[in-house]
C-alpha cells in the first residue's frame, strides 16, 4: 500500500492533551512518510515531533461558556489564517485532533477546498447522545478514528470511514513500561492545564491536602504538564513546601509512585486508571458557567457521572466531587478509602477490567496502525 501519496499535512490542536497525543502521532507518520512536510496549530510535542508550528493556544484552552467567548476573536482570526495556509501550501491532508468546535469549521472548509480530512479523537457526541453531532461528523470528514469501542459504535452507524484500533494511552503507557507501585502515605496531585482548573478547582485541592497532611501526615506530590502555571502553583502552595513538591512533565512517573490521586477532568483520569492508581476527580467552574453547564448536563448528558473512569465502569466507582465542596467530607472519604485494603483492591480490580476494553485486539502498535489508516 502506498503510504506517500499525501505531500502536506496540517495538524489542528488546540489542548494539551491534544499536543500530547498529535506528538506521539506525527512520530509514526514520520516513520512510515518521512517526506511528508507537517504544519500544525499545537506546542511543544508537536514542534519536537517535526511539525512547523503556526500557532500555539494551549495556554488559552477553557473549560464553560463565558471564559470562551472571550476567545472567539483570536479564533476568528486564527481561522482566516488557517484557511490562507491550506491554500498556499497546497495542504492535501488535515488531520483533526479533539478541540470540537473550532475543528469542525475548519474540517467542513477543507471538505469543500478537496482536502482529505481525517478526525482523530473526534467530538465525544456518544457520552451526549447526541445522533445528530455524530452524523454531522460523518458529512465533514473521511477518516474517523475513534478511541473508545462506544465511540466506535456510534459513528459506525452512519459511515463505514471509521475505525477503532484501541486507546493509544494503553500504547504509550505499555511502551513506557509504567507499573504501579506506591510509595506509601504519597498523593499524587494534578491541577490540570487550563487557567480555570487552576483558578477554581486547585484551591479546593489544597483544602483536602492540608487536612490529609494534618490528619494522615500524607506527602504530596504536584505534577504540571508545562511550566506555564507553575509561579501561580508555587504562590497558593507557599506554606506547605514542607510537605509538597513540584514536577514538570512526569505524568506516569509520579502516577506509578503515589497510592492515590487528586485529578481534574480529563485525559489525567484515563491515564490514572491505566497505571492503576486510585484517584477523586474534582470539578469547578465560574459560578455563572456552571449554571450553564449544570442546564447543559441535565440536559443532554446520557451517563449519571462524568469522569471516564466512572463511565467506563458503568457505575461509580472513584469520587466525583462538582463545584459545591465539603472539604471535611471529602477528607473523610478519601481517608476512608486510603485506609481500606478491601476498597483499594475492589478499584484495581475494576480497573484491569476496564484495560481490555482500551487495548489494541492484536499486537500490533496502535499509533502505528493508526498512522497506516490516515496515510492510506
């Protein structure tokens, strides 16, 4: 099969996440198309993969409907640019990661411009039930490669152009060879990578880790996926660096040391299932976007919980805690299942249930087998 026929590709990120995984991908398409020139809206793990970076707006990733609003300017403008760029560089692949509203412009653009456009990690409509936004998908799009067997089922209804070759975090972590095993009274703590986790759900973070180091004399660990927050981090954690320390970029390292985690939503609760660490998963929004997104949910949200992990497991079976916070009832709880051998096991079990589900069904490398669908 010809892996070469594609020139120019263009890459669309607008998360960390999606840096994350748009880097471990253009690895594998550089390894099957080494001449494939690459031009990418991402950061750094991207760059480092061989991608020209046009534009950089991690750093203004947002979670509610208020914070934005404030972005659609840039993304107005980044958007024009974009369009310019596929046409001057003659770009015959767009390769579409996440960041739902912004790509799918984009993606319906490059449709009508005779531009190949595949959707990796496409818009998450199965856990919204949403029938309409996966067929919407399906009209803009060539190549859909979903990450979750749900997802799959989904879109497999409404076109045969999708495929389903396993989670590609279950690849990463198996070849980073991670295994779990705690340090004991060590908490992991992931503030996320958006400035309204760090805002508003860290410091009801720090409010459970100070009663888990006054009570339980736990230690804690802080990992951040880049140095952009980190002053801000430092500051609200100034007097507890008796007890606190500070990693940049160590995400499965510090998971595989630590028997719990406190997480914010997002690729963090994956990954912590993955290496088998317990974890609660904290939620919190502006207060005017939260009653939007509390409308939202009630609405159109087809699972009784959030995270993945309580997803996957079809029930729930690691805390949630969402915008309104009891600090001592969140500390006993958290106590309680620290201090439960039973529990802990119940959750290890659980989550080795739920691996199977994300892996590949041969031995194959994923990202390899998903490199091979786009460039085919």
């Amino acid at each position: 099969m010809d892996f070469n026929k594609y020139k120019k590709a263009l890459i669309l990120t607008g998360e960390v996440s999606g840096d994350l995984h748009g880097g471990n991908l253009l690895k594998h398409l550089k390894e099957i198309s080494p001449n494939l020139e690459v031009f990418a809206m991402g950061s750094t793990h991207l760059q480092n993969a061989g991608a020209t970076i046009i534009k950089d707006i991690t750093k203004k990733s947002t979670i509610g409907f208020l914070e934005t609003l404030k972005n659609i300017p840039m993304l107005l403008l980044l958007k024009d640019k974009l369009i310019k760029l596929m046409k001057e560089k003659n770009i015959d692949l767009l390769i579409c990661i996440d960041f739902q509203g912004f790509n799918t412009i984009l993606a319906k653009q490059a449709k009508e411009m005779g531009i190949t456009v595949a959707y990796y990690i496409p818009p998450q409509e199965w856990v919204w039930g949403s029938e309409k936004g996966v067929e919407k998908i399906t009209h803009i799009t060539d190549k859909i490669i979903t990450i979750f067997q749900e997802e799959y089922d989904s879109y497999i209804k409404y076109t045969k152009n999708v495929r389903f070759f396993g989670h590609p975090l279950t690849q990463i972590i198996k070849d980073a060879n991670v295994k779990h095993s705690p340090k004991k009274d060590l908490i992991a703590v992931f503030p996320g990578s958006r400035k309204q986790e760090i805002t508003y759900s860290f410091p009801e973070m720090i409010k459970v880790m100070k009663l888990l180091h006054e009570k339980n004399d736990k230690q804690f660990i802080i990992n951040l996926p880049n140095k952009h927050y980190l002053s801000n981090i430092e500051n609200q954690i100034k007097d507890m660096k008796n007890y606190v320390s500070i990693t940049i970029g160590e995400t499965y390292q510090t998971l595989a040391k630590s028997e719990f985690a406190l997480v914010t939503s997002g690729t963090i609760t994956l990954e912590s299932l993955l290496v088998g660490t317990p974890h609660a998963i904290f939620y919190k929004f502006n207060s005017i976007s939260y009653l939007m997104v509390k409308r939202v949910l009630e609405k159109k949200f087809k699972y009784p919980n959030y995270s993945l992990t309580n997803i996957l497991a079809g029930k729930e079976v690691v805390p949630e805690y969402l915008q309104y916070f009891n600090t001592e009832a969140i500390y006993q709880e958290i106590s309680s299942i620290l201090s439960d051998t039973a529990k802990l096991k119940e959750l290890k079990d659980v989550f080795s249930k739920i691996k199977p589900k994300l892996s590949s069904k041969n031995d194959r490398n994923i990202l390899t087998e998903i490199s091979e669908y786009i460039l085919s």
